[in-house]
C-alpha cells in the first residue's frame, strides 16, 4: 500500500470503517510507516479531543496511549478473523473428507 492510500483510510480507520482486508492492509503500512503515523496520530487525537469537548469531560487523557490500544485492539480483531476464516476452511475440508469417505465406503465397499 502506498502512503497516500493509507492517508486516505486514516479517517475511516478512526471511525472503524475500514474492511477486513483494508484494515490489515491499513495496520501493516503504518506499523513501517513513520509519516502515515504520525498523521494517524495527529487526526485521531484531533477527532478524540473534540469528541470529549462535546461531552464536557475535562479530564486529562492521553490520547497516544488510547491510539496504542485502538491499534492493539484492531490487530488483534485481525488476527481473530483471520483465524476464524481459517477454522471455518478447515471444518468444512473435514467435512468435504467426511462426506468423500462416505461415498467411498456407501458405493465402493
Ligand atoms: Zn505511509
């Protein structure tokens, strides 16, 4: 992905618009891009400040520490359905054996 496609997604992302396939894609340009970064990191404590300013909380935040745990959190759903397509091929390969052997068994034997 190049920057100015991740640039473009920066604003779905904080808004977690992003699909699957955009989202990983997303994670993995800026996990190596410094600039796409940091601009992540400016539009979402921009987005984040304004939002509490609506709720008239004037408690400190950090919002760096809140953008690591966005990313953390987007990762690791990643990674989950990732892993849950995976699961889902391998029950269905197991099923497709199954029935195979059925077949085998029901017209050969
Ligand atoms: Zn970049």
């Amino acid at each position: 992905m190049k920057c100015v496609e991740a640039k473009r997604m920066i604003n779905r992302f904080v808004e977690k618009k992003l699909s699957w396939q955009e989202l990983e894609q997303f994670l993995q340009h800026v996990e190596h891009c410094d600039d796409c970064m940091d601009e992540l990191d400016i539009y979402y404590t921009m987005n984040k400040a304004f939002d509490l300013l609506d709720t008239g909380s004037h408690q400190n935040y950090n919002f760096k520490k809140m953008l690591d745990e966005e990313l953390h959190a987007a990762r690791r759903a990643v990674i989950m359905h990732r892993t849950s397509l995976l699961l889902r091929d391998i029950f269905f390969a197991g099923l497709a054996i199954l029935a195979l052997l059925g077949l085998y068994f029901l017209f050969i034997h």
